[in-house]
C-alpha cells in the first residue's frame, strides 16, 4: 500500500510496526513527508536495549542503525524522547 502513497504529501508518518521492517518503512515515510512533517518512530530504544552496546543481536542492531541513519540524514532534523521505549522524531527540512 505504500508505494501508492503521493510523494511529499503527509504531514506525520508514524512507524510503529515490526521493527526488522523499520529501514524500509522509515525510507518509505521520508518520501512521504512534506518539508516540515514529522516522522515518528515508536520503540526506538528497545527498553533500553540500544544504548547497551554489549547487544548485538539482529533487532536491535537494525533499530541502532535507523536512528543512526536519522541522524546522521541531512534531509531531517532529529530527536529522541527517552520515555518509555523511545519516541524516535524527525522533522523533514
């Protein structure tokens, strides 16, 4: 269903699913968003599990990864809230 999605015509997109799947969805979102929508990103601390860099396990590595991606994009502004299993957000610029 989401490749039918318009292009840069959303102005949320929440991510909260399987979160092996997360890089495809979170791609998927930063298409659709419009220059100031927000991408949210439900679990993106893992009840803590990624901060710990002694966890290597595949779940977790992928989450790590997405936020790293976030944050390292240039297409987003991004933020975590630490509050219960992390509420990963990134604005579109």
């Amino acid at each position: 269903m989401l490749p039918r999605l318009a292009d840069g015509a959303y102005d949320l997109v929440l991510v909260a699913s399987d979160p092996l799947a997360y890089p495809e969805y979170v791609d998927e979102a930063l298409r659709l968003l419009r220059p100031g929508g927000v991408l949210a990103v439900d679990g993106a601390l893992l009840r803590d599990r990624v901060a710990d860099p002694a966890r290597r396990d595949e779940l977790t590595t992928v989450v790590r990864e997405v936020g790293r991606a976030l944050r390292n994009d240039e297409r987003v502004l991004p933020a975590m809230l630490p509050s219960g299993d992390g509420l990963l957000l990134a604005v579109r610029r």
